[in-house]
C-alpha cells in the first residue's frame, strides 16, 4: 500500500526532529557537565557593593556585611559595664543548657559567653563540651589560655575557616552566635557548615543588636532584623522556634535543625 501524501510528509517532519534532538544531545555530550557547573557557580549570591564605613563592599540578601571586630579590641568584649548593658544571665537562662551536653559559641573572642556556658555543660557525672570558635588566631589563642585553667577545661578552641566552622557533623546540642553573624565574610557556607554540625533537633541561635530599634547604641551594619535573621536562616535546615527580646539591646531567635 502507497503511503499518503500526509502521511509521507509526517514521517519526514518526525525524521528531521528525531536528526535535531540527536543533534542536540551529541552536542549537549560533547560540552560535558563543564558548562552545567560554570552556570552553577556563576549564581554567587554575594554582590559586591559599594563600601559603607563599617562594611566589606560585599553585601548578601540585601544587606551589607560589616567589617570583623578584629582581635585588638577583645577587652571591649569584657568590658565591666557589659553584665548590665547585655545581661549575659538573662541569655544563659533563654539557652536552657544542661550538664552534658554539647555547644558551640561560634565566634568566642575572648571566651565571655564560652566559660559561662562551660559551667553548666561541664556539670555533672558525664560533663559536655563547649566548642569555642574563632576565625582569628589571636582570639583562639586566648582561648586555649582560658581552657587550660582546670575550671573550663570543657572548653575545646576551634580555628575556624573564613567559609567553615570546623565542627563534626551531627556533634552538637546547641550553638550560638552573639553579634557575630552579621560579620561573616562567608554567611551562607558558614552556616551550611554549622547546620551539618547540628545534631537532628539540635538547636541555632543568634543574637543580634536589634535593627528596629534606632535607641539601641550600636551603628547600623552591625545590627540586624528579626525579619532579615530569620530570612537569612531559613535558607537552610531550620524551623524558626521563637524569639524573644528579654535583652535590653539584641534579640535572641531561636531555630531547630529540621532532621
């Protein structure tokens, strides 16, 4: 039997698609899996901008990140008037640490958060840890002055990378980052990194000078939004718990580690 005239012609038309999709996967073949990873990394998420006095030049779902206090200023971080100013006891109560358990005060500095912590965890018949971390060796090295006094030897002082906080996946009850997030060169794989060394359920905390309120003493890039730290955050593994504003200058927002 004679094909149709519209018959013929389908056939043809189907021939020179299926030579056009053969086409394009030997092409796409050639080029490899090289092109599908530049087009990957070419999708930065940090964009470089134009540098405020306390910033970078390099700013991060829309806001600038500030300069790192760096090493030389560790007395202002013990400063007297800090205990009535921040009320570290109000925030010690709000982190609902346990003996045994194990926490990480991601950029410690001098260790003020870290020994209190160290504490409560390092009580008890089977004592925890608190992992303290630091980017700057100078701070870290403080830190291993500090652990070396037998009343914080819970304390373990991590040197952290600029992109990666150095902790064992799945080691971590709690960790805490007290003014300290809105500095990182690296927000996005720091916290990736820091979300692996959750436990499932474990627990993220960060607390910010609050952006809200224009009486809080403190300049504006190294401050943040409860509605900037929790968009940031929740880019990750985590379920925003709570928040609360029991401290006079900063807020505490709790997420949990989903899984």
């Amino acid at each position: 039997m004679k094909k149709s005239f519209i018959g013929g012609h389908l056939e043809a038309i189907l021939s020179v698609s299926a030579r056009l999709c053969l086409g394009f996967l030997v092409l796409a073949l050639a080029l490899g899996f090289a092109t599908i990873r530049q087009a990957v990394a070419s999708d930065n998420p940090y964009k470089k901008t134009r540098s405020s006095a306390d910033g970078i030049g390099k700013s991060y779902m829309g806001r600038e990140i500030a300069r790192v206090m760096g090493w030389q200023a560790a007395d202002w971080l013990e400063r007297p008037e800090r205990t009535r100013e921040e009320r570290p006891d109000l925030l010690l109560a709000e982190l609902k640490l346990k003996p045994g358990m194990v926490a990480a005060d991601i950029g410690a500095g001098s260790g003020y958060h870290s020994r209190r912590m160290a504490e409560i965890v390092g009580a008890g018949v089977a004592p925890g840890m608190v992992y303290a971390v630091d980017v700057q060796p100078e701070m870290v090295q403080m830190l291993a002055k500090l652990a070396r006094a037998p009343r914080y030897a819970t304390i373990k002082p991590i040197l952290s990378a600029p992109d990666n906080v150095k902790l064992p996946r799945d080691s971590i009850d709690l960790a805490i980052m007290v003014d300290v997030y809105h500095e990182l060169e690296y927000p996005l794989e720091v916290m990736r990194s820091l979300v692996d060394a959750l436990k499932p359920g474990g627990r993220m905390v960060f607390v910010e000078y609050r952006a809200e309120d224009p009486d809080v003493p403190i300049r504006d890039l190294h401050k943040m939004s409860e509605r900037q730290i929790r968009r940031e955050a929740e880019v990750h593994q985590l379920v925003w718990e709570r928040t609360s504003n029991v401290l006079p200058w900063q807020h505490i927002v709790v997420f949990r580690k989903n899984g």
